[in-house]
C-alpha cells in the first residue's frame, strides 16, 4: 500500500499529541516510537509500556457449535480452556504452512472471538467462511475495537488505577468496565513481562488511551510503539508472522509444536504436520548472540565455514544485552547445539555468533 491509502486506527491523532514517528505496517500506519525504541524497551522491562496496536485484527465465529467448529480448524485445543480463557493457535494450509497465529477468546460453545495479525485477517476470515456449516456466522470486526498492551513489572498498578481487574490468571480475560464503556481485559502480551491487553470499543479507544497514557507516566513508564515491541519480542524469541512463521515455515519448523493439539482427530494441516514432526523438520528455529559488533537484520545467510547452514529471519540490537541478537532457521542436518559457533554474512562481512536456544532473556510473564 503507498503511504495515501495506509489505515489508521481509531486514536491516530492522541500519536501525533504525543509525538510518535510512524512507518506503514501491515496496511496500517503505526507508531515506531515516542522517546526512542530502547527507552522504550527499558521501560517496558523496568516499569511499565504502553502499546496501541489496535492494527490487530478481529473476528467472531458464532453459532450452535462455534467453538468445536473452530478446533476442527485451528491447531491448538480449544478443549483445554473454558469461557473466560484465551489461547495461542495457528491457522494453516493443508501442507502444514502457517496463513496466521492469533489468539482464540473462549467466548463459549457458540461464539469464539478471534484476534489475528492485521494483514492477515480477511485471509482466516476467508478460510473459515468458506467451510463454515449452516448456522455458523463469521464477522470480520477489524475496526469494531481497539487493541492496547499494558506491558511491565507495573502493569498491575496502571490497571488498578484505572478500575479495572488485574487478577485473572495468564491468558485469562475479564468483561470488565471502565467509566461505563465495556472493554475486556487479558493477561497475555508480546513481551515477556507481566502484563494486558484490553479491547475496548473503536470509539471508546481515545479516551481510554488517554487514561491509560496518565497512568504509565505516573509509574515511571511511557508509551511505546512498534520499534520497541520488535526488540521486545525478539529478546524472547516471539514468532512474528512474515518472520519466523509463514506459508512456507510450519510450527514444527518454528517450535511452535506446543501450539499444536496433536491429540485432536482433526485441524488443518494435521496430516502434513504429523509427517514433518515424525520425520523430523529440515531445518529448526534457533537464536543467534553476536560475538562482534554488527548488525543483525533479516535474511542474512548463516555460515560455518564456507557451508550454508541456515538464515535469519529476524534480527535486532537488544537493548538488555547489548548486543545484536537474531532468530534464524537452521539446517538440522548441521547438528548445531547451544553454544556453537556461526558466522553471519553481513553485507560482505563475516560476524561471528553463538548460538543459543531462545529466549534470549528470561520471561516474567507469571
């Protein structure tokens, strides 16, 4: 999309009050950062982040039998939630690739709230309408709500702040209400640190923003905007769709196997994947930790020696490390462990790496 026809979400101008720069996004024109990313990333990590990124998209699968109809088609198991739960699930072609990860809201047996990657949505849309049974109704609600990340050690106390609930358990929401608008609040994230993710209504989103703003200034936090939510999730080794999943990356190649209800009698992709799982993946998702200075991007080829033995599909400087750190697929039939030594070919010039298993830093989500 050129920069005329980009969309903007629902409190495009409280970002240009706040002074954020912006960058095309999935369609969609975003906040990259307010302050700078890595003050940002430090906020998040010390205090308290607050992201819009109401690009997500959202769905609702209604009807008799909703939610057995969504887990015959997206990997995970809606059977081990109950109302009241989310789950992380991928929806995949029949070859076992990825169309989408998202999160399933378990609504109840008939109405599951689904919230996909921005560029993405009309694509699971599409693929659920197309198999949906008589009776099942799937509603593309992209611009119905808002999308906000509360993220960091003093997420709960913005929450406080403001009323709303702070107790569930992780990956658990509340139907809750702030100043008498409904907004439903998770405790999930792309962070790695405790926190929410509210979804208020497109016309409720500014006022809560504005609230929400308030509050993570008064903890010492600040708003943060995609830059810092890219470092963020890389430091703990987050799949990003496009990145580290994609048609052509299946969750086994990318460690996403956890995601995956292999018990079920049917998803899409089951068969594909079952083989690629039994066989074992051609090539495997593992980090990369610079050992000299350099950046590290996507796409760059992963060497050892003059062989080829993988490539990077995300890569970043981490702000908590201080280092430059990288996602990359690489060759199982290189047998690299933990702690071996790569180079990364950047731009004509061979950076030395080790290589870890992700996550980079520790997670805090509990």
């Amino acid at each position: 999309m050129t920069e005329s026809n980009l969309l903007q979400g629902p409190i495009h101008a409280v970002h240009v009050e706040l002074g954020a720069t912006f960058a095309p996004f999935g369609g969609w024109e975003m906040p990259v950062s307010y302050a700078g990313t890595v003050a940002e990333h430090q906020a998040v990590r010390t205090a308290v982040g607050l992201f819009d990124v109401s690009h997500l998209g959202k769905a609702t699968v209604r009807g008799a039998g909703a939610a057995e109809f969504v887990n015959a088609a997206l990997t995970n198991d809606l059977g081990r939630i109950r109302p009241g739960k989310a789950q992380y699930t991928l929806c995949c072609t029949p070859e076992g690739g990825v169309i989408d990860d998202l999160i399933a809201y378990y609504v109840s047996e008939d109405e599951i709230f689904l919230v996909p990657n921005a560029a993405n949505t009309a694509a699971v849309v599409a693929e659920l309408t197309k198999v949906a049974p008589e009776g099942i109704t799937i509603t593309d609600e992209h611009r119905d709500y808002a999308v906000f990340a509360v993220q960091g050690p003093r997420s709960t106390e913005v929450l406080a702040a403001l009323g709303l609930p702070t107790d569930q358990e992780y990956m658990a929401y509340v139907d809750a209400e702030w100043e008498g608008r409904p907004v439903r609040v998770c405790r999930t994230g792309y962070t790695g640190e405790h926190g929410y993710e509210l979804l208020p209504r497109w016309a409720d989103a500014a006022a809560l923003f504005r609230a929400l703003t308030e509050q993570v200034r008064a903890a010492d936090g600040q708003p943060a905007g995609l830059g810092a939510r890219d470092t963020l999730r890389t430091e703990m080794g987050y799949p990003l769709h496009g990145h580290e999943l994609s048609p052509d990356i299946s969750p086994v190649q990318a460690r996403c196997g956890w995601a995956v209800g292999w018990k079920k009698p049917q998803f899409w992709g089951k068969a594909a994947l079952e083989q690629e799982k039994a066989a074992g993946p051609r090539r495997i998702l593992l980090g990369l930790e610079a050992l000299d200075r350099g950046v590290l991007r996507q796409g760059q080829t992963v060497l050892r020696g003059d062989e080829v033995v993988g490539e990077t599909t995300s890569g970043t400087f981490s702000p908590t490390l201080k280092v430059g750190i990288a996602l990359a697929l690489m060759d199982t039939a290189a047998g690299l462990e933990p702690g071996a030594e790569v180079e990364v070919d950047v731009r004509g010039r061979r950076l030395r790496c080790k290589v870890v298993r992700p996550p980079f830093v520790e997670a805090r989500t509990a």
